[in-house]
C-alpha cells in the first residue's frame, strides 16, 4: 500500500556509506565541539552585511568574512584574479576560450596555491557578478586551505573539499551555484560549479541539519531542485534514528 512505501534517499547507498564517513571523519577532526556550533550560512546581511557592486572589492570583503565564518586564522591569504571568459574583439573574431572539442565550457572558478612565497586564491572574473557564486567559489578555496593549508590531508581530494565548505555550512551557496546559465553577447553558456551533484549535497545539508538539530528554514533559501532533494533526505532522517 502506498502509505507503506518505504522512504528513500536522493542518494545510492554506496554514496551515502563514503558521505556519511567522509562528515564522520570532519566531525573528528574538527573537535566535536567546533563541528557542532557551527551554523548553517544564509544569503543575508545577518552574514554578510555589504551591498555588492561587482568589483574585487566584493571578493576582498567575502573572503575576509568566510574566513572569519570558516574559523581560517593566523595566515595570510593572497587575492588574485583572472578570466577565462572568450573575448569578442571589435572586428567580430573572438579570441580563444577554454571549450572542449564538443563546446562544453571547461572554467574553474576559482583555484588555490600554496609556494613558497605563500598561499593565494584565484578568481574567475566572471564571479564577480554573481555573490552567490563568489561566496561559494571562496568557501571552497578556503576549505583547500583547511584541509591542504593545515596539513589535514596529503593529497587533494576534491570531493572532501565541498563537503568541507558544506560542513562550515556554505551548502546553501554551493547548492544554488552547482548548475547555472549565464547570458552573454556570445549565447548562452552552462557553468557547472562544485564537483559534488546536488543530491549529495542536499543530503550532506540534512545530514548536518538533522546531527546538529538546526532551525533553519532552508525552504526560502534553496532553488527548486535542491530543495526537492534535501526535503526527500529530512523525511529519510526523521524516519530513521539519528
């Protein structure tokens, strides 16, 4: 019958078994203490109180407050920029872009270096217009600097990045900017952002929500998808025992 239907996942449960360790070994590693007071992040002045106007002075200001937000201290962090956009020159020609032989757009937008003159963040230009997609951008560099910068792990492993920034509660800007479309004189290009699918991370959102008991009201922050997702994992969570 269909009120016995059993509730299900947005997520295989191979993924879930490498999520459910990869938050488990976070929580450890960050005391759990720490891992519990942290909150989740909205798009709102009660985080970041600036109004934006598109210029590096906005990334300047995010990256100063996500790394207060990300508990980052006691390194300085280099702010650079850079664009991978095509450019349309005045005769028509467009100079090259970092497309694939199918057309596919292949940006990042954003990178994290360390040497040994320092640590330093690189923005795609193209960020700037958007908060949402720059404040997702630098939680995930500043997760890179959590996990690489601190020595917490060898090798880099994207996917624990995002989970990282998710953990310090960014998922709400890392969800809204994993798949967007952005409007150009060129047409319309897709920009993939994140490396994580939305299932997962709407299901690492509720898997925090429902281990830290949060009050949120993530319905009037997410887009569709991710909200749909992230409903389905609560019902999953409120099913089963914590």
């Amino acid at each position: 019958m269909f009120w016995n239907k059993k509730r299900k996942l947005p997520i295989t449960d191979e993924d879930k078994v490498w999520v459910d360790k990869d938050l488990n070994w976070l929580r450890t590693e960050f005391g759990e203490e720490h891992f519990m007071e942290i909150r989740t992040v909205t798009p709102t002045k009660d985080f970041y109180e600036r109004t934006f106007d598109r210029t590096e002075k906005d990334a300047e200001f995010i990256l100063e407050r996500t790394m207060e937000l990300m508990n980052v201290r006691d390194v300085k962090i280099d702010l650079d920029f850079f664009s991978d956009s095509p450019i349309e020159m005045t005769d028509g020609t467009v100079l090259s872009s970092p497309a694939d032989i199918n057309g596919s757009w292949n940006s990042a937008a954003g990178t994290f270096e360390q040497s040994n003159e320092g640590t330093k963040i690189s923005i795609e230009t193209q960020q700037l217009r958007n908060p949402i997609s720059l404040i997702a951008t630098i939680s995930h560099e500043l997760a890179h600097q959590i996990l690489l910068g601190e020595n917490r792990i060898e090798e880099n492993d994207e996917y624990l990045t995002d989970l990282t920034a998710i953990a310090y509660g960014f998922g709400i800007f890392i969800g809204n900017s994993r798949f967007q479309f952005s409007a150009s004189g060129l047409g319309w290009q897709s920009g993939g952002q994140g490396y994580l699918p939305e299932q997962i991370i709407a299901y690492t959102m509720a898997w925090l929500s429902n281990v830290r008991n949060e009050k949120t009201d993530y319905s009037q922050f997410l887009d569709k998808s991710m909200k749909k997702y992230f409903d389905q994992s609560m019902v999953w969570f409120n099913g089963n025992e914590k």
